[in-house]
C-alpha cells in the first residue's frame, strides 16, 4: 500500500507541532528555546514537503533553512515585534526578537528534517521497486 507525500508530510506537521507543545509543556530554559527553534524548521520542511511533494530532501530543507532565517532577519527591522504584540499568530510564526543562536538552530532542525526525509524517501524508492521486480503472478 503507497502513501501519500502529502499524507506523510502532514502527519510529520502534526507530530512536529505534538512535540513542540510537549517540549514547552514539559521543559523550560535553553533547552526548551532552542528544541522549539529547531522544531520550528522541521515544521516549515514539512509544510514545504506538503506544498512540494516531489521537491528533493536537500531542496526542502534548504528553502525551510531558508524561510527560518529569512524570519529570524526579519526581526532586525522591529516589524514583527510591531505585529506579535497585535496578533498571537504572528507572534507565533514571527516571533519578536532576534536571537543569534537560532540561526544555528534552525540549522539543525533542518538537517534533522533532510535526514529523515531522505530516509522515508529511499524506503520508498525501495518499496516501489521491489514491487516493480515481483512476479505478475504474486502481485
């Protein structure tokens, strides 16, 4: 049975937002700060990896790297501080100080994210061609 990319791809947004929340909820300090960056681009990758379910891994991590540190950036101008004390969403998807360390961060969330897509992409590759080289007859 083949599934989705866009199933998995949302289910991996589902479970990345799961363990944000499980991260504030059950930790504090650097550790919660800098899970929650990380997870922050794991879940633009699989947002990314929604939207473009054929787009290579390295491709999906490095425009959520991308997205990441274009927003980190962003909060050199003050504009999203401007719009996260207006808005809890914008908080949430802008946040509001700019924070060196998150840069790193982002980094590695998005190359936790390249890995385990390459992984479930190349047990799929797999997959699909041991299928292919069955017999007709045991298919």
């Amino acid at each position: 049975m083949r599934v989705s990319p866009r199933v998995v791809a949302a289910a991996a947004a589902v479970v990345t937002v799961a363990a944000g929340l499980a991260v504030r909820a059950g930790a504090d300090g650097a550790f919660a700060k800098y899970a929650g960056s990380a997870l922050y681009t794991v879940l633009l990758c699989a947002l990314v990896a929604f939207c473009a379910p054929r787009a290579r891994p390295v491709a999906v991590a490095g425009t959520a790297l991308a997205l990441s540190w274009a927003v980190e950036l962003l909060q050199l101008t003050g504009l999203p501080a401007e719009l996260a004390a207006r808005s809890t969403v914008a908080r949430l998807v802008l946040g509001s100080t700019f924070n060196a360390p998150d840069l790193f961060w982002y980094a590695v969330g998005a190359a936790a994210a390249w890995g385990v897509h390459t992984g479930i992409r190349r047990r799929a590759e797999r997959s699909s061609a041991e299928r292919a080289s069955r017999p007709a007859a045991s298919r």
